[in-house]
C-alpha cells in the first residue's frame, strides 16, 4: 500500500511539474542557424534563455511554457533584464547554448 501511495504521489508531483528541459525538444541541426534559445528550468520563476532547441520545435516550445505557465501559482514578478550571455549553435549536429 506504502508503494501505491508513493507511485501515486510521484506521478502527481510529475503530472502538475512547471519545469521546461532541451530535453524534451529536437535538438538536431546542420547550421547554427537551425538552433534558437529557450528559457529553460521552472516556468515560474524568473530566468533568461540557456538552453538551445531546433529552430523546428520553437513553436512547441512557446507553446508548452504558455500552458505550463497556467500551471504557477502566483503570477510572475518583475524580473530583472536578461544579459545575452550565451548563443545558439550547432555542434556535431546538436544545437548547444555556448557563452558568447
């Protein structure tokens, strides 16, 4: 019974998470230009583009972090400017976020 609680709990916390990875979105490219920024990590909390995606799965991206957003419990709070730190590139075929 102590397993099926867990199982269940565990499932939840996933099921209700806020958080956006590179992981969950192609990455394939030939040229830098194929890869863009993403802000990754929690939806909810302030943060800048760090993580590089295909140019392709943008719209997915958007998307996701839009009905993911849905999901915070309290509305975002001024965040401080982004400092563009780091950049889109292609390497060996994999876009990679790379400090400028």
């Amino acid at each position: 019974m102590k397993r099926l609680l867990l199982a269940a709990s565990l499932a939840l916390a996933s099921a209700c998470s806020t958080t956006i990875s590179t992981a969950d979105y192609n990455r394939s490219c030939a040229a830098d230009a194929d890869c863009v920024l993403i802000s990754t990590g929690d939806v909810c909390a302030c943060g800048c583009a760090q993580g590089a995606i295909a140019k392709s799965d943008l719209a997915k991206a958007q998307s996701d972090r839009e009905s993911l957003s849905k999901g915070c419990r309290m509305g975002k709070s001024m965040c401080a400017p982004c400092v563009d730190a780091v950049m889109a590139v292609c390497v060996n075929s994999r876009c990679e976020a790379t400090p400028r």
